[in-house]
C-alpha cells in the first residue's frame, strides 16, 4: 500500500482543514496516509513517503509562515527523486501574492526532483463546497500516480 505524507502548518485552522480534507479523500482512495504539523518532523521524514504533501498558508505580504521555514530549507536540500509530490494551501485574494506559498512550496519539490503528481489547489481563506471538490480530485490524481 502506498504511504502518503501530509506536513501543514495552519495558523487559523483553515489549512489544517484543507489537509484534513486530502487526507481523508486519501484514506477513501486506500491509501495508508500520515499527516504531521510541520514542527513535529523533519523534511527527511519524505523519504519513507511514495506521495509528498504540503498543506501551507501564505502570510502577510506572500511570505513562509515561520514555523515551517525550516521545513521548507531542509526540503531544498533533499532528493526526492521517485516520489510524487503535491500542494495546497490557503491564502487571502486581499494581498497582491495570493498562495505564494503554494507556488514556492512547489518550486522547492521540483529543485528537490520530485515528480509533481497533481496541480496545486489554492483556497481563498477557509474551504468552501468548491474548494472541496477541487480538493478530493486533487487527491484522486495524485494517488493514481502512486
């Protein structure tokens, strides 16, 4: 069975949501999935992963939320080679970089050499009827590249 990796931070709860929402969607489709708040592990923690998740929020302005800046460094450094990744996340469509978090998440796997298994959901503050449904087929591409 193929092992789903999911790392969040949330501040609100919002994108704890939005990774409780792929997670479950996971689970239906038969996955053995993990799910961790991104201080409790280390990015090498990927590599036992055959799919590699990141459910983040942007901050302010279009930044990292700090406590998954390191996350993010560690995750640079890594080889992902084989492994699927994904990413989602939540922002607010009132700041000029909507999800950048999302975007730079993504360029992080693809230096990492990860294969991306399912384009980025981005959700604008807490997921709605829509969001949902974007997020379940997000989670039914990636586990078929598992």
């Amino acid at each position: 069975m193929a092992l789903a990796k999911i790392v969040y931070a949330s501040l609100t709860g919002n994108t704890e949501e939005i990774a409780d929402i792929v997670a479950e969607a996971l689970e239906n489709l038969d996955l053995e999935v993990e799910q961790e708040e991104c201080t409790q592990v280390d990015a090498e923690d990927f590599l036992d992963a055959d799919i590699c998740i990141v459910a983040t929020y942007t901050y302010d302005d279009g930044e990292l939320p700090d406590d998954i800046v390191d996350f993010y460094e560690e995750l640079q450094e890594l080889d992902l080679s084989g492994k699927i990744f994904g990413v989602v996340g939540s922002g607010d469509t009132f700041y000029e970089f909507f999800c950048k978090s999302v975007d730079d998440f993504e360029a992080a796997f693809v230096k990492a050499g990860a294969t991306k298994g399912a384009d980025c959901v981005k959700v604008d503050l807490a997921a709605e009827e829509e969001d949902i449904v974007k997020l379940e087929a997000f989670a039914k591409t990636i586990a078929s590249k598992a």
